[in-house]
C-alpha cells in the first residue's frame, strides 16, 4: 500500500492549491481526480471560467444584435469553440503544475474511504488502489439538484449547465427553470447570442435575497435584452416533442406550455459526497449531505478536513481558496479559521453586472439599525456613458451612527472590480466617507464610489 503525508479527494480550487503547497514544503502528496476532463476542478473545467468566456463572447455577439439567426448560430459555435480552447489549456496548466511537483502524485479514479486512514481509488478502467494518508483531505464540490419534475430526465432537449456550454447549435428558444446565479447568468448569455430566452422561478418574487428595487432593475435589464419571466411558475412537466420539448407550467390555477428547443436545469447545487463512503472513516455528514465540519474545517474524523462546496457553505470559488487558506493555517501554526472570514462579496455575471456585499437595507433595517441609505444611478456615471450602457442603480447601507459601511449593492458595468474596493474599505472598518474622497483615476467606474459615498 502506497503511503503518503497528505491525501486530497478531488481536484478542486482548495484541494490543489493545499497539494501544491504541501508538496512544495517538502510532503508526500496523492491528489485523486476522478475525471481527466476535471483537472483543475468545476470552475476551470464547467464553472466561473467558461461561462465567463460565453458572458464576453455573448456581450460581443450583441452587439450584432440584428445579424439573422444563421449568422447568430455561426458566432456562437464560434464562442463554443473558444470556449473549449480555454478550458483545455488551464486543465492541461492545472494539471502539469501539481504534476511537476516531485512530492506531489495525481491519481485519476474515484475516491472512497475504507477507513480513517486508508482510501480506495477507482479508475475508470474498474483497476483498484489502496493509499495510506497521515491526513486526509475532502475537496469533492458540488453537484446539480435535478428537481423531480416530470419528463426532465433522459430527455434530449434537458441541460444542466455543463452540457449546455457544449451545445454546439444555438437554441432560437431557451427555457431555464431556476432563476438564480446560474438561471440568470445563462439567461443573459444566450439572450445576448440571440436565443429568445424564458426563465422559470419557483419562488413567488423574483430575487427575494435582494432589496426589490434593486430586483426590480435587474429584472428590468434582462427584459430589455429580450429575457421573459415566469415567476412564482411551478413547472409541472417537460415533454419531449421529437423535435423540441413542451413545458408545461402553472401559475396561480391556470396550466400553460411553452415550445422550447432547449431546457436548462439550474435549480441549485448539492455538496458532492456521493460513493466517497465518508461513514467508513467516522466522517459525519450533516442532514442536507454536506460534509460536517468545525471553523477549522475539521471534521467529526481526527487528521481529515474538507474544503469547498462540499462543506455546505457558500459556493464559490474564492471560498474554497479561503478554506484552503483555515487549513494551511493551522498546519503552519496560524489561528485563522471560518469565524475570522470577513465580508464575502458576490458577483452575478449579467449584463451589467450585479454585485453585492454585506447587508442589504432590508437586512440592516431588520437588524434595527439606524440606517442611512445612498444610492447613484449608473446613467450618472461618466464611464457608464462611454461604455454606452448606462443602466442599473448603485445603493450603499451605511450606519447612520458610526458612519460604517454596513453593504453596498451595485448594479452597473465592472461592478465586480468595483466590489472589492467596498470589501477592503468594510474590512478595514473605513468611515464610508473615506470612499466618498478616495483620489480615483479617471473615467473610470470605480470612481462613482466618490459620489455614491458622498
Ligand atoms: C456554471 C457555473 C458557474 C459558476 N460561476 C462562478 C463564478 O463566476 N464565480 C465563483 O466564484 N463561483 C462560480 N461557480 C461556483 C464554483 O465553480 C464552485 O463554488 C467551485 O468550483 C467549488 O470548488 P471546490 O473546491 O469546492 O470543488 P470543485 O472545483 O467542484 O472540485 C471538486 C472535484 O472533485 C472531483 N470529485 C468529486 N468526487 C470525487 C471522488 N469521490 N473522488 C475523486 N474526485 C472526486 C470532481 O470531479 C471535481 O473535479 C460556478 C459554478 C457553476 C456550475
Ligand atoms: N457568479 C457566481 O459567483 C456564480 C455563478 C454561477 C453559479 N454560482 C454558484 O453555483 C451555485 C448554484 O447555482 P444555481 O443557480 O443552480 O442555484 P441558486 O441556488 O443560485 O438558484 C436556484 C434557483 O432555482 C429556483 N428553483 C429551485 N427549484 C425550482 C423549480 N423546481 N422550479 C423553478 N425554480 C426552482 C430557486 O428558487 C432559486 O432561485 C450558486 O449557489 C452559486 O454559489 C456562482
């Protein structure tokens, strides 16, 4: 049996950088993928990286907005192409980076405990291995939830979003069922290659985590780029046509159907611990299915830790990076650890962007603060008119009595480069007049932060 200081299960962003540093201090590492098409884990290979490749291609292809649709279909499979450009070369990039690494061995197979010490790899050829680990690592992600909708299965015009990026044909008509980060992205992406695209949401108000106004503008911008909704709409039933599919949904009593060439699920994700046999090595799991873990990410287990989606918090990538850093810090002696995590931001990838962090006014009102609310519409933004998108609204929470920045909520083109300012400024517990006189460079979007502050 092969032994190893350290043992990683999945090839996601905390689990790579924690086996790249291990070995790099001189440990025996074994990273265990179980797909070669996932080197470098969701967000590389089906995640943040190529849906971002479709938000610019498709922000260029808008710009051809009254091409004919074979001309629409050219430049997205075009885009899809690109798409696979990229991914290829950063998998290749993750995978020769933790492979170059003498101390670092990469197994491709499916990861499961035999016992706290011992895990069992898989490879897909069904040739089996046992590797010992002084520590142990879980870094296994998340997976889609396919609500039990009837016909969404084994139905040939039904996506999950990984499939979807490699569809190579345009769909004329896209319905998504699920309208969060996911539903809205893809919506605005294929909205923006020329799809007429239709929006699914369960939940009776759109958005409901973000104040309505802000909601409200968003829903506006995406029915401008030609994006529908049906909110508040249960879908009963996906049909397959033959040649497109049927959904049928309700609303209120009335029952309705929709012809759709296309059907993207996107109603959450769970965290991935299916077949890893975590009981075996006294690895509890909490009722939702997430690993459990403590602030240092340890487990119910001694010497085994999880990072990432799979522990059931927020899923981002950034995130898992942030869990790798807890537990470097306490293999290197430090104290940080989950409670000392400060601020997280989030960036939906729409057109413009929406971007948030902290507490809403709703949130901070509830909360019983004495708040004061500033808000600047994108159209005053210099920069926002030479981008020639001057649509969406700004809006900060700021605590009336000590002057600090409690949330900011930014709808506008680049508010995900302008996010982090407010993080750093929250984070370093700044006056929220410190961003209103901020020196900027110019025309930029940043500086509306001197007069949303002001
Ligand atoms: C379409 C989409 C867009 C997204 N966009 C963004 C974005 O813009 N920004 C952002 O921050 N986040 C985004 N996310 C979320 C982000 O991708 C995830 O939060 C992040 O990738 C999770 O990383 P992780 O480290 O938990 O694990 P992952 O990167 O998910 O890696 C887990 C790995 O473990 C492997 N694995 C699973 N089980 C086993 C096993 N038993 N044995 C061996 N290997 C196993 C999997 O194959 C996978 O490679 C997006 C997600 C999706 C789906
Ligand atoms: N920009 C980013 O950072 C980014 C981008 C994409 C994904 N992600 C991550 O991926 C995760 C998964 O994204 P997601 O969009 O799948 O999940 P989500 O939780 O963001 O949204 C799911 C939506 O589907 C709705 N829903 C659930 N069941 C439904 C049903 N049967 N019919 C209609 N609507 C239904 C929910 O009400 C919810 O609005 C997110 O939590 C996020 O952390 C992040």
């Amino acid at each position: 049996m092969k032994q190893y200081d350290a043992i990683v299960i999945g090839f996601g962003k905390g689990g790579k950088t924690l086996a790249g540093k291990l070995g790099a201090s001189g440990k025996t590492v074994a990273m265990i993928e179980k797909s070669d098409r996932m080197y470098g884990g969701t967000c590389i290979n089906v995640g943040c990286i190529p849906s971002k490749s479709l938000v610019r291609s498709s922000g260029i292809s808008h710009g051809h907005r009254n091409a004919d649709f074979e001309k629409k279909q050219a430049f997205y499979a075009a885009a899809i192409e690109e798409k696979r450009r990229l991914t290829a070369m950063l998998r290749k990039k993750n995978f020769d980076k933790l492979d170059g690494n003498p101390n670092v061995t990469v197994f491709n197979g499916m990861g499961s405990f035999l016992s706290p010490t011992q895990v069992q790899v898989v490879s897909d050829r069904g040739e089996t291995l046992v590797l010992e680990g002084k520590q142990i690592f879980i870094n296994t992600g998340s997976t889609p939830v396919v609500p039990p909708i009837e016909g969404l299965r084994e139905n040939p015009f039904v996506y999950l979003s990984e499939g979807l990026m490699d569809l190579e044909k345009l769909p004329r008509r896209l319905a998504i069922i699920g309208g969060g980060y996911i539903g809205l992205e893809f919506a605005s992406i294929y909205a923006g290659f020329g799809s007429q695209v239709t929006v699914f949401e369960g939940a009776p108000v759109f958005l409901p985590r973000e104040d309505a106004d802000i909601a409200a503008e968003i829903k506006k911008a995406l029915e401008a780029k030609g994006v529908a909704f049906q909110i508040g709409a249960a879908v009963k039933k996906v049909a397959d046509a033959g040649d497109h599919a049927e959904v049928t949904f309700a609303r209120e009593s009335a029952e309705e159907t929709l012809a759709a060439d296309a059907v993207l699920v996107a109603t959450g994700r769970r965290p991935n611990t299916d077949g890893l046999n975590a009981a075996e090595a006294g690895v509890e799991l909490t009722p939702r299915g997430a690993v459990k873990v403590d602030e240092k990410l340890r487990t119910t287990a001694p010497n085994i830790w999880a990072m990432g989606d799979v522990v059931g918090g927020l899923q981002f990538t950034y995130v898992s990076l942030d869990d790798f850093r807890i537990v470097w810090s306490q293999l290197s002696g430090g104290d940080y650890d989950a409670a000392r995590r400060k601020n997280v931001p989030y960036s939906v990838f729409i057109d413009p962007s929406f971007s948030r962090v902290g507490l809403n006014e709703r949130e901070a009102r509830e909360a019983g603060r004495n708040v004061k609310v500033l808000t600047l519409p994108a159209a005053a933004i210099p920069k926002a008119q030479v981008l020639k998108h001057p649509v969406g609204l700004l809006k900060a929470v700021v605590d009336a009595d000590t002057n600090k920045i409690l949330g900011a909520m930014l709808f506008c083109e680049e508010s995900y480069e302008m996010i982090n300012i407010v993080k750093l400024a929250m984070d370093l517990d700044a006056d929220y007049t410190v961003l209103g006189r901020q020196v900027f460079t110019h025309p930029t979007m940043s500086e509306a932060l001197n007069d949303l502050f002001a």
